[in-house]
C-alpha cells in the first residue's frame, strides 16, 4: 500500500508536511520521502530508508532544509518517491499510490515508441512511479497525461503533481484508494488519510471522487475533470489498511468494524459458547468489541502486543520476518487464558501462517478452545489493484491451497465461483479443512453481504475482487 500528503501554504509548509506524512506511516513500511518547491524557485528533495526505524526519526533533521510554500511527501511499500522530473512538460515532483497490474505491457509499448530506458531499482524492477511519469509525458499538458494515466492503466493509480504553481491531486479511475482535501486559514492540503490533517488544523473541505482530477493553491481548489459516477473503493481500508480515526466515504474505520463484529455475533448467536472474545491487535480489537457489545459475552486481551520495537508486524519485506515478528510481539497474559475458551477475531486469514502460530501458543497457555472469526470472507483471489495480500502467486493463499488440493490444477473460474458462495458445500468443505488445518476449534468467516452492510454504503461502489473475482 502507501499514502501521500501535499500542502499548498501562504507560508512555510515544512511542519505541516512533515506531520502530515508521518501520520501515514502506518499504510507502508519500506521508503518515506518529501519534496518542497523552495522560496529559491528549487525543488528539494528527501528520501529515506524506513524499515528499521519510523519516518519521523529520519526526517527530522532535513525538515531545517525543506523549507518552501509547496510540498509532497509520502510513506511507500515499495519504491523510492517522490521523484524529481525535468521534461517538455517542465520541472515537478511526483508521487503514487497504487498498483499497476499491466507494468510490463506499458513498459514495452513505451520503449517501443522511442523512449530510450527505464532506470532499474536494487530487486531489478522498474520504479512504478517512473513508468507513471513517462506515461504523463507522453502528452502536451500534465492535466492530459494524467487523464492518459487514467486511460492506460490496469489496476489503480492516483497521484500528487508538484509544480511551482501549486498540485495536481488525481484519484484512480474507480477510486479505490481515496484523496481528501483539508482547508484552513492559508491553506490547503491533500491527504490519502484525513485524519492526518486534523491536529494540524486543518477541517475537511473536499473528497476527490473517482477519475476526478483537482489543481490545489493556497488560495482554493480548482476542478479540471469532474468525478465519473462508477465507484470501486477498497473494502479493506476499513476491514484492514485504515486507521481507525480515518474515514472514507463519510465512513468511519472505528464504527465499520464495531458493525462488522456485530454482524458476526448475530450469524454466532447460540452456536458457541466461549467465555470471552479478544481481537488480534490491532486492526482486530474493534470487531471484537462490536461482537461483544452485541453477544453480552466479555471482552478480554489474553495476550498484548509489544509495540515499543515492533508496532507492525508486515514490516519487514521477507514472510518469513514477519511470521517470527508477528510471533515475538505478542505477549500472553497467562491468567486470562488458561482454562478458557476463547472467540478471537482477525481482520483477514491470508496464508494462515501466524494465525495458526497464535492458536498455537494460546494451546500452550492452557486454553481450552479457540474459535477464530475472520472479519472478512475468505480470500479466493490475489488483488491485482492495491497488492493486499503481498501473495507472489495465488497458491500463496491458503483457500487456493485447499481448493488445489480439492479440485487439483487448472481450476475453472465456474469452479472458483462455488468456493466463495457461503452456501454451497464446497465452501463448507473448505473452511472445515481450513479450521483442520490451523487447528481451530471452529471456524466461521464473515459474510460478503454482512461485511458490505457493514459499511452503510452502496454494494456497488465497493471493491470485492479478492472475496469473489467480480470486477
């Protein structure tokens, strides 16, 4: 994933940027970066290296030298940005968040139309956010190479343009990642959380909708393409990715998954009988408060995340880390599980890996039973538009695992469609393997029509490619 921020001031907006993308630290894990237009008419630029110590921690010393009235910055999974471009379009800074899944397409019908190379990173892959930028180049104006952006990609992209007149916001075609405006006296930003802005000062002025591309002064907003009606907003920002402070869509994170916990609890009504139910920290805790609040069964925390050294466990890059992270950083608390039987809700099972290591341990510390509720449906399909599940291959997810192991190779997409109906017997069939597998004492995920009611919000204007491969 990632997230961005961008500032238009009268005065100096290094603070401003600087807080603003910190805010977002919790989107992405391996490069942090900023870019200010200076009073001098320069670009400045910072990027650091994040995956061993917070962004604030490298940024503080280069926020002295970032000093102008214009600025970008960003928290990225992947490659390094914002970059810096000198082009027939002028000089500007950009950043991305997003995926494109038809990379190497694009690639190659721009070499093929002349242009002379692409610069390759460490791992060998070419910076998304550079294929962007030739993509944008491509055109007479930067409004028309991002709306060429917006044409040419498969997947999804959305953008902040720093010139020295101001920034160019664009959201994905579909909108499935989202760009808020704050406004307060003398300013405007741009911001993928909105939250970010608030303690600055800043009060919500806008949300981008789909395809809509913005140009942000100190002095207001200005609209170059109106917002397309067709929506396909990410449903993990609330399940997964979103702070719980942050809202989209005029939906707040925090009260999506007190919902969701209580649909979960009315589908649960008399089935189990556990004696407490605990979250999995900590995008867990609020469904698992909403369960509670609706089933009247206590809500404990058997074990506490160690956050100190280690606050998120999809740091670092390697599966393998972060299965020993996710491991390390939750401390049992003995008393609260011995002899019980637990009801503990995730936000996802993925490849089920540290789940099962978790139930694990809980077996360890004498608990009885551990009955495990996804607050999400299962996951049949790796994400071809925000990279969730990091899966290098389908078969990296534990349903398409089980389903292989049904069903064999070459599964038919009719076939796929049985596993994520809750009621056909193919999907009861794999989610008992499942539970047998990670060795619950039941296993129940979340509904797909639950988890949308969860929201409040129109089915339509939600993503749900992973849960059932519609598009």
């Amino acid at each position: 994933m990632g997230g961005f921020f961008g500032v238009a001031s009268k005065s100096d907006c290094s603070l401003d940027l600087f807080f603003g993308v910190d805010y977002h630290s919790h989107l992405g894990t391996r490069r942090g970066g900023i870019a200010v237009y200076g009073d001098n008419g320069k670009f400045n630029r910072s990027i650091h290296n994040i995956q061993n110590s917070p962004f604030r921690t490298k940024f503080e010393k280069d926020i002295e030298e970032l000093r102008g009235k214009l600025g970008i910055g960003c928290i990225s999974d992947f490659e390094p940005q914002p970059l810096l471009v000198h082009s027939h379009l002028g000089d500007f800074a950009i950043t991305t968040v997003g995926n494109v899944s038809n990379k190497d397409e694009l690639v190659k019908e721009i070499l093929d139309s002349g242009y002379t190379h692409f610069l390759e990173m460490s791992g060998g892959d070419i910076n998304q956010t550079e294929l962007i930028v030739a993509l944008i180049n491509h055109e007479k104006t930067i409004l028309e190479g991002l709306k060429f952006v917006q044409e040419k990609i498969k997947g999804s992209m959305s953008i902040l343009l720093l010139t020295s007149e101001g920034i160019y916001a664009a959201r994905d075609k579909f909108g499935r990642t989202p760009i808020q405006i704050g406004y307060k006296e003398g300013a405007y930003c741009a911001s993928f959380e909105n939250f970010a802005y608030i303690n600055l000062g800043y009060s919500d002025f806008h949300e981008l909708g789909p395809a809509e591309i913005v140009f942000i002064t100190a002095d207001g907003i200005k609209t170059l393409q109106q917002p397309q009606k067709e929506m396909k907003i990410c449903t993990f920002l609330w399940i997964y990715y979103g702070y719980p402070t942050a809202t989209y869509e005029g939906v707040n994170v925090e009260t999506m998954r007190y919902n969701c916990g209580r649909f979960l609890a009315r589908r649960d009504k008399g089935t189990v009988h556990p004696d407490s139910v605990s979250g999995i920290p900590d995008s867990g805790v609020a469904h698992a408060v909403g369960y509670s609040n609706e089933s009247g069964i206590p809500y404990s925390r058997p074990f506490i995340k160690y956050t100190p050294t280690w606050p998120r466990s999809f740091m670092p890059a390697s599966q393998e880390q972060r299965n020993l992270i996710a491991h390390m950083k939750l401390i049992p608390v003995k008393p609260l599980i011995k002899g019980k039987k637990i009801l503990l809700i995730d936000d996802s099972i993925v490849r089920g890996t540290q789940l099962r290591e978790t139930t694990e341990f809980l077996y360890k510390s004498g608990a009885e039973e551990v009955h495990i509720r996804p607050a999400c449906p299962p996951l049949v399909f790796g994400c071809k538009y925000l990279n969730f599940s990091r899966s290098k291959s389908e078969l990296d997810l534990i349903t398409r695992q089980v389903i292989h192991q049904f069903e064999g190779e070459n599964v038919s997409k009719e076939v796929l469609q049985k596993y994520c109906d809750p009621d056909t017997q193919e999907y009861a069939n794999m989610v008992e393997e499942i539970r047998k597998q990670l060795h619950f004492t039941s296993l129940r995920f979340h509904r797909l029509d639950d988890m949308l009611d969860s929201t409040g919000l129109d089915h339509s204007k939600l993503c749900t490619y992973c849960w059932n491969g519609k598009e």
